[in-house]
C-alpha cells in the first residue's frame, strides 16, 4: 500500500494493484512540487491582506488569478460592491477560477479566503515574509489557511495533469472578509449563485482544521444585545430615580443561577471541538452602563444611568432550536419584570447562524476521508467548529450541503503569533484533496 508514513510493510491486499498504481502517478506529481508548495505559500503570505481594514485583497486575488489564468483557468475577479468595509481605498475583491474538463460531470469547489487577522505581538520573524525554515513556512495566515489554499491548488494541479481527460469541473476561490464574517466573500458571491446547483456539486474549505480530521459544520450562534432601562436622576439621591446598572445586575444574577447552569447540562451528537465546547455556551461579551465610560481625566457622571446594555454571544446545538434559545432568555426577563419593581428591557438581535452538520456520508465527507485513509491508514476524526466559517453561507444563502471543511493547518495556531504550516503536512494533504478529486469526478471506486 502506497504509504508516505509508518508501516511500510503493511499491505492491504485488495488494494495494492490498481488502487496503488493508480495514486503513483498523481503523489509522484504532487512530490515533486514540495517546494513550488512551500513557495506559493510563502508568496501568499507576502500579501498583507489583513482584515480589518482589508489590505491588499486586490494584488492577492490578482496574484492568485494569474497563476490559475496561467494553467488554463477561466478567471473572474468580482467586488462586493456595497458590503460592509469595501471603498475604493479598500474594495473587497474576490477571485473565482474555474476549469471545465473535457466532459460534462460535477464540480467541485476549493474555497479559501484569502483574508487574515492583524499580526499583533509576540513574533520571533516577520509575519509578512514567507520565510521557509525547518521544514516549516511562517507568517501570518500560513496556517489559516494560505497554507490550505496552496495545498488546494497544487492537488488540483496534480490531479488535472494525472489526468487530463477528467470529467467535470473544478473552481477555486479566494474570497475575503471571512474573518469579519463573510459579507463581502463568499456571502456575497453565494447571493451571486457560485455556491449553488447546478454550477457547484461539492465545496471544501481548506481551513486549518488538521491533516486527518474534517469539520463537519458548526454550532449556531445567536448574538443579542440587551438593554434594562431606568431613569436618570442626581447621583446623591438614587432614590429619586431607577438604576438601569442595578437592574442588569439582576439579570446577571438570575443567569448564572439559571441559564449557564442549564446551559452546562446539554448535551449534543455533534462531535465538537475542543470539548469543552461539546454543550451549549454563552458569553457576555460586554457590559456598558450609564453615561459616557471615557471621563478619564475628569470625574464620571454624577447621575443615575438610565441605561445599562449587555451583549450576549451563544452558541447552539443542532438539538436546540433558535425559537427556545431566545426564549431562554427572554423567559428569565420576563418573569424579572413581573417580580422586580420599575424592570423593563428591550432585546436586540444582531446575529443569527443556524447550527449545521453535512452527515459523515455525504459525498465529498466520504471522499476525503478516503484520501485520509490512504494517505495515513487510519480512520478520519469527524469534528465540528466550536466557530463558524464561511460553510454557513454556501449553505444558507447557496443552499448547498455538500461541503466541509478539510485542510493541513492545525488548529491551534490560527491567529497566534508565529503562525506557521508543516510542508509535510501540505504535500500529505494535497494528496488527500487530489484522492477527493478523484473520487468526486472520476468516480473511480467508492469508500
Ligand atoms: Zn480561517
């Protein structure tokens, strides 16, 4: 059995004929462009497309359409018109690439973004060198995901030079502002149909979820602000008026008596990740009450605030439904207000995910956990995203269910100072997405 790992002297004798010498052609390829690899994903880490503001998207997603234009690729380059943060100084530019094969048949679908988080501190090299060290590339975005998007591309590469009569097509994007939610990326062009049938039968996202595990989907998220309400009065006389910031203490009070609690207690079938995350969660994600917070140097407001505001982020499971998460809530304010003299509230919604899960046999799930198979003769580690990502709205807005997330990063780096991807990991994984090709276009044998 072809093997890049352990056990070389371990053969599955079913397989050791075709499927072997099948896969020789298409690893040897792949092999040989270790180090064009290392360097397409040091290139793409030279961009600085850090988000916010949205740097450099258009030398990028040129960059990336160039090279693809090069091999063959149909290229379209589309501006999110219109969305959140894109201006002439800083337009949102997405690339799309795509490859007919000599014969109709499905397409499948590499989306990367191509944005990144801003450096910060703690660094040991430039984040926005590409420097290749140790078997490693470093640099901001190396492992989420450029690292991925490479990989991506030179499968495809490998795949379409192995077999140049394939059936089908392929497409790889790279979009932007995923990690500002998507809007102007893959929201927009799903919106635009290029995550939809018939054009696109199955999407991998090759965000660093791990070599040999695929991210089934995500958790829901429902963000809300809510808002108690008082009334001002002078600050020597509390009594006179209502104190919005006592009021949202007992909302405070009354959820982690009650909500985290019940929260803790469920449980889900979604094989999240990292375990801890295996429940429902919440968090608060800010608390601001009363009058202006920036008095500094002068003295704070000397009145009873009539407003206190609180944002909440909460993540759920498949097993709940959005209706019940809300009234979880909105419940324990209720009943506060009927108990609690002068209480009232609003609540705001400011963000709404639905929970998703693509099943572990769905087509391009059991294609790629075929590729780990062969590639490190094991079973794959089926996962879910603590997170959301850019799935939720090929699903949503595209209406498109066969897609995951599968790539060579690991998960732990993203966003942390010296970021990096393993070379190794890239070749091994681009092995697996090349096998996936195979499998979802030429439909050699099934998993
Ligand atoms: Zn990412």
């Amino acid at each position: 059995m072809r093997k890049t790992g352990n056990n070389p002297g371990k053969v599955k004798p079913d397989k050791v004929n075709n499927v072997d010498r099948m896969y020789d052609k298409l690893f040897k390829i792949i092999d040989d462009r270790r180090e064009e690899l290392a360097e397409l994903t040091a290139e793409l880490i030279r961009f600085p497309t850090i988000n916010p503001p949205g740097d450099a998207y258009r030398p990028c997603a040129e960059y990336l359409g160039n090279r693809l234009a090069k091999r063959g690729f149909g290229v379209e380059y589309i501006r999110a018109e219109g969305t959140p943060g894109d201006t002439d100084r800083y337009p949102r530019i997405n690339v799309v690439a795509r490859f007919d094969g000599r014969v109709a048949g499905p397409t499948v679908h590499f989306n990367s973004h191509i944005d990144v988080v801003e450096a910060g501190e703690g660094w040991s090299v430039d984040p926005f060198a590409g420097t290749i060290r140790d078997g490693r590339v470093y640099g901001r975005g190396a492992c989420d995901m450029k690292g991925g998007l490479a990989a991506s591309i030179i499968a495809a590469e490998a795949f379409m030079d192995a077999n140049p009569d394939f059936p089908g097509a392929i497409e790889i994007s790279g979009t932007v502002d995923e990690e500002s939610g998507g809007f102007g990326g893959v929201a927009y062009l799903a919106g635009k149909g290029y995550f939809s049938r018939p054009r696109v039968d199955h999407v991998i996202i090759p965000e660093p979820l791990n070599k040999d595990r695929i991210c089934l989907g995500h958790r829901g998220v429902w963000w809300a602000e809510i808002e108690t309400k008082g009334e001002i009065a002078h600050g020597s006389m509390p009594f006179l008026g209502d104190c919005a910031v006592r009021h949202m203490g007992a909302v405070l009070e009354a959820f982690e008596r009650e909500l985290f609690p019940a929260l803790d207690r469920k449980t889900t079938r979604m094989p999240v990740v990292p375990e801890g995350a295996r429940r429902s969660t919440m968090n608060i994600n800010s608390i601001h009450g009363g009058q202006t917070d920036d008095f500094r140097p002068g003295l704070p407001s000397p009145n009873v605030p009539d407003s206190c505001r609180l944002t909440i982020d909460r993540r759920f499971l498949l097993e709940e439904n959005i209706v019940d998460v809300k009234g979880e809530v909105t419940s324990i304010l209720d009943r506060l207000k009927s108990e609690r003299k002068k209480f009232d509230y609003e609540i705001r919604d400011i963000m709404e995910v639905q929970p998703l899960m693509t099943e572990r046999d769905a087509p391009v799930a059991s294609a790629i956990a075929r590729g780990i198979r062969e590639i490190f003769d094991k079973e794959p580690e089926y996962v879910i995203s603590p997170g959301t990502y850019d799935q939720k709205h090929v699903a949503r807005i595209g209406h498109l269910y066969d897609c995951i997330a599968y790539g060579p990063g690991i998960l732990d780096l993203a966003h942390r100072p010296d970021e990096w991807v393993g070379i190794d990991d890239m070749v091994q994984s681009a092995k697996v997405m090349a096998i996936g090709l195979d499998i979802l276009l030429r439909g050699q044998f099934s998993g």
